[in-house]
C-alpha cells in the first residue's frame, strides 16, 4: 500500500472499506458473536474509521442484516443449482455441505446465531434470517416435487427442521452431526418419494 492510500493515522482510505467491513464482520460475528462485537473493534478490524462506516451502515444493525444477506444470497446454490445430481441426491447433498471444510461456514447457522443473539423478532436480521429460513424449507420442497414425493411441502419442512437440528447440535457438542441428520434424511425421503418415482 502506498503512502497516498493511507488516511492521516496510517489507516487505509475508503477505497474498498464497505468489503472490509463485511469481511470483518464475517470473521468477528463468527468468532466471538454479534453482541460481544462493538463498532470499535469491527472498525479496528476493517481498517476504517468511525465516520467511514457510518457512511455505510447507518447502524450496526444494518451491519448485521447485510452479513447475513451475503452469507448465503443464492440459497445454497452449490446444492440445489447442480445438475449433476438427481433431485433425490441434491436433497441428500444439503447434509454435505457443512462437512467440506471450507471457512465460509460456521459450526452453527449464522442464521440462527443472530436470531438467538438478538432477541428481537422486529430486528432487520432477525426478519432476513426467518425470510432466509423459509426460502430454504421453499427450495428443499421444490427439489422434493422434482424428485416426485407425495407430499414434498411436508418433506422440505422436515429437511429444513433436520438441517438446523444439526447445525444447532453440532455447536452445542462441539461434534460433527450432520452424517446421523443425513441418515435420517434418507430414510424422509425414501418413505416420501414411491419407489416408481426413484
């Protein structure tokens, strides 16, 4: 970084702070939490100043609201957009993805994370994150219509159930749960999708 890209106490300049303060958001909301997290010490991280955020995120909460929209905006589309797989295995798939390892995901739902951090029902992310919850529980049921079960609304809230039973179970034991929730999801779908539709 050269000296012109640096503000008057060595900080860096604007230019890229919004995804800096993203990613700072990403790793310390992660980390530690939503409500341990001050403005200061995500603005530290980011390498922005006070003013800069602001000019952002006209509050911490919008900070919140745009973490969580950026975590996953396409709903699992490494998951449900593959054509390589038959509905039937993308259904399965959706048990896979927190076991590849990649640091983008978090041993409990972010989703449900903020939810329980912040206790209110009316808070942007909080309604992001029902909104994102009943758009997965959507695309679980219309993989299961694709697959031919009989009552796929019925299946994609159990599966959606199963996968944030998992997430939540996997934190709290601080073990791997998603290979028994993917078990039990194969015995859902086999008893939901008639043999001929397989």
């Amino acid at each position: 970084m050269t000296e012109l890209e640096k503000g008057p106490q060595g900080r860096r300049r604007g230019r890229g702070a919004l995804e800096r303060i993203i990613g700072a958001s990403r790793q310390l909301f992660r980390e530690q939490g939503i409500n341990r997290t001050g403005m200061d010490q995500l603005c530290a991280a980011a390498q922005v100043s006070k003013r800069t955020a602001y000019q952002h995120f006209a509050s911490k909460d919008e900070i919140v609201a745009e973490y969580l929209r950026r975590f996953d905006p396409d709903l699992m589309s490494a998951v449900f957009d593959r054509t390589d797989l038959t509905p039937r295995e993308r259904l399965l798939a959706a048990f896979e993805l927190p076991a590849s390892g990649t640091d983008e995901l978090t041993p409990m739902c972010p989703y449900i994370a903020a939810a329980v951090e912040l206790h209110d029902p009316d808070h942007p992310a909080s309604q992001y994150a029902r909104d994102y919850k009943k758009a997965i529980a959507a695309r679980l049921a219309t993989t299961a219509r694709e697959a031919g079960a009989t009552h796929p609304d019925q299946l994609g809230e159990q599966l959606a159930l199963l996968l944030d039973g998992a997430a939540a179970r996997t934190r709290v034991l601080n073990a791997e749960s998603f290979p028994t929730a993917a078990a039990i999801a194969a015995v859902l779908i086999d008893t939901a999708i008639p043999a001929t539709a397989r």
